[in-house]
C-alpha cells in the first residue's frame, strides 16, 4: 500500500481524497496553470472539515517559476495569512531568470513557514542539473521535493526519480508526481523505490478526483 497525496483543485476533490483514504491533500487553486495558492476561506472551511495533513500551495500565478519582487513579497503574505489557519505545510518552488534553485528566495519562505514542512514543487522539473539542483532545495531547508524526475511524467522520468531516491538518500522525502495513476503506480513504486506519491486522481479531464481512482491509488 502506497502513502498517497492526493492534488485538490477545488473544495469538492479535497473531500473526496479525505473520505477516500488519501494521506495528504496539496490544496490549491487554477488547474488549467497546474496550480495557484487556493482562497483564503475555502483552506480555512476545508480545515473544520479535513483532519488528515493539508499542505497548501503558494504560486501567486502560472507559467514560469521566477517572481518579481512583488510577486515573491505576495508569496510572503499569502504563505502568512494561511500559516494562521493551522494548515499543515506548504508547496511552492521558485527559481531564478537563469532556471537554477533560487536559494534566498526559497530559504526566506522555509524559514517563514516554520515550524511546518515545505515541498518543492514541480519547478523542481524545470531546473538545471538533477544532482546540484537536489542538493541546493535540501540546503534551503525543503522536506519533499515534488517531481517527475524532470522529465513530462513519471514514466518517462522513472530512471531520474530511481536516481533522486538513490541520491537523497532519506535526506528529503522524494514525492512522485506527473501522470502518475492506479494503472502504473505499482511499477513505478517498485522501480523507483519511492514511498510517497502525488496525482490529481482525475481520470475523466473533468476538474474533480474521482473516488474510485483515489481508492484504487492508495490500494495498489
């Protein structure tokens, strides 16, 4: 059985994860951009609800993963405001105009966020050099890196995310995410030697996880 995290858009898919035995939710808003900070109340009314872990994304946009200062003084604020809700961790990535681990930025929100974990998010896919990248979000102090081994999904990355595992070496928990469904979650666990994995559960192209699919996941 798979420890499971289950990428919630709205509030509907976060209940249906909770009620159908995911581990973690990654709340967050705009699915067409693969994700923005979700709304204030909707985190705040989801954590009367939800007693498993709820880690929240913050990404004041979409595209790129380089911010203004204005942009990284919103991630702040943001980050601030829903630390208040008693959520459980945060999700976010930034990197610099030359797509390398921006560490200043990314120890600055850490340091914010703590005592509560922080997950690297799939910029991670995005950032030069698989080793020195993973050394540099370990030394900004991240506990999860979210990643298809940095490449468009995890079939296709599963000898990068083989290697992460291998080169992490229990350091940062290395979550596997990117196309990850019930339907090849056991051969990429089992040649990747991961123990934790990400997926929207979304089957239909529709915008909600669907029960079945959750259920199915954290089954295999």
């Amino acid at each position: 059985m798979s420890k499971i995290e289950i990428a919630c858009f709205n509030p509907e898919s976060a209940m249906i994860a909770f009620e159908n035995g995911a581990d973690r939710i990654e709340l967050c808003d705009g699915l067409s951009e693969g994700g923005t900070t979700p709304d204030f109340e909707t985190a705040r009314t989801l954590r009367e609800k939800i007693n498993i872990p709820i880690f929240v994304m913050i990404r004041p946009r979409g595209g790129d993963f380089t911010y203004s200062d204005a942009e990284f003084e919103q991630m702040k604020d943001e980050l601030s405001q829903l630390k208040a809700l008693q959520v459980d961790g945060f999700v976010f990535g930034i990197l610099d105009e030359n797509d390398e681990v921006n560490i200043e930025q990314n120890k600055a929100l850490v340091e914010l966020a703590n005592p509560l974990p922080c997950t690297f998010h799939r910029a991670f896919d995005r950032a030069k050099d698989l080793e020195i990248s993973l050394e540099k979000v370990i030394d900004c102090g991240f506990k999860t890196i979210l990643t298809s081994g940095q490449k468009p999904n995890v079939s296709e990355g599963k000898e990068n995310l083989r290697k992460l595992v291998e080169l992490s070496n229990g350091r940062i928990e290395i979550l596997v995410g990117g196309g990850l469904r019930s339907t090849n979650i056991e051969e990429i666990r089992e040649f990747t030697k991961a123990g934790y994995f990400h997926s929207s559960a979304i089957t239909d192209g529709g915008a909600f996880a669907n029960p079945t699919e959750v259920v199915a996941l954290k089954s295999k």
